[in-house]
C-alpha cells in the first residue's frame, strides 16, 4: 500500500525513527500554564497563564553514519531552522489500542476506551508493521459504555485494516525545536550522539 498523510495542512511530520534511541526513555514535562503573584501586604493570586498545558519532550539521539548526522541537522538546520518553525511529532507513547478491523473508506474508527478527553484538535499516527503511516483529524467522538469502545469520527480511510496490522498508535503534536544549538557527542568518526528538546506549542487552530 502507501502512505495517507492527511489533516496536517502544510506543517510537515517528523517520524524518526531511524535516530531516537529507544534504549533511554524520553523525557517528559510540562510547561507553566498557572503562576501565583504576591505583592507586599496583598493576598496571593493565581493567574491563568494558558487553558493548555503545552507538553515538552527530551530524548538522546543515536546517529550511526553520515548520512544519519547529515538527514539530522538538515532537518534541524534547514528545514525547522531550530525555534522557527513548526512540525508534527509523535508523541512517546500510546494513544489508543485498535477495537475493531478498520474497512476501506471507512469513516470511523473504533477504539478502546481509554478516558479521552476530546477536545476538537487531535490528530493521530497510526504506523503499520509494513511501514505504512496514516494520519489523520478527530472531528467528533461517540462512547459506548456498554462494549467500553469510543468511535472516532475521521476522514475516509484508504486501505482496510486488521488489529494486528498496527504497530504503533499514537497522538500527534505540534512542536517546535526548544533548542537553538545542536552539539553532537562523537564516540568514532561516524558515530555520535545527542540530546534533542522540543515544545508543543498550542497553535493547533492555526493549522
């Protein structure tokens, strides 16, 4: 089949799976959405800084080649130009566990039910085991209590899809690089590794 990458305008994804080194965990934290102010002789007040919690992720990068640091840094350098631009990413871990077989042209897609909080934003990945990547936008949700399973509401499928296709379903963000420098650590002449952050940031609207 073929890749059916749909609903992310013109921001590109970034899927690399080729340079994260899973043997670490990523790291994972959250920016500041409320701050607390005190003046001498008032009360303390909280100050809603974002209805978000914009998420921020850190992981090592393994880089076995040349022409692994070259595809790095052309996506860090050229494409991202470190903090300036904006890209799909992954997020490090599960989104949803695949419920039911997904039909061609199908239009929904069932999942377990996991306590989703749909919010009108989300897009997902789903990465086959042939190497086959789609994504796509929620545009609404239907729980059903009883079989404990949540219909997602998409864009028309292109392919069918059996549970055991799946080897990865995970939400997508949109990050920017939180980084302005890249330093690789080399351990040979070839290979080198090094430390990436990046920030969603909360413009899924503008997307």
């Amino acid at each position: 089949m073929a890749d059916s990458l749909l609903d992310l305008g013109t921001t590109p994804i970034w899927i690399p799976d080729r340079f994260i080194n899973w043997r670490e965990d990523p790291g994972l934290d959250f920016g500041l959405a409320r701050q607390v102010v005190e003046f001498p002789g008032t009360p303390q007040d909280i100050i809603q800084l974002s209805e978000e919690t914009p998420k921020t992720w850190s992981f090592r990068v393994l880089v076995e080649d040349k022409q692994q640091e070259y595809e790095l840094l052309e996506k860090f350098v050229t494409e991202c130009k470190a903090r300036t631009k904006r890209f799909w990413f992954p997020m490090p871990s599960v989104a949803f566990e695949l419920a039911e077989f997904i039909p061609n042209a199908s239009v929904k897609v069932t999942v377990s039910e996991n306590n989703f909080e749909y919010r009108g934003f989300e897009r997902f990945l789903i990465v086959l085991w042939n190497g086959d990547k789609i994504t796509r936008k929620i545009t609404a949700i239907e729980r059903f209590p009883t079989t404990k399973t949540i219909d997602l509401t998409i864009a028309a499928m292109t392919q069918e899809i059996q549970i055991d296709d799946v080897e990865m379903f995970v939400f997508l963000a949109l990050c920017r690089f939180d980084q302005d420098t890249i330093k690789l650590d080399c351990d040979t002449s070839y290979i080198s590794d090094t430390t990436i952050k990046m920030q969603e940031v909360m413009e899924y609207s503008q997307v």
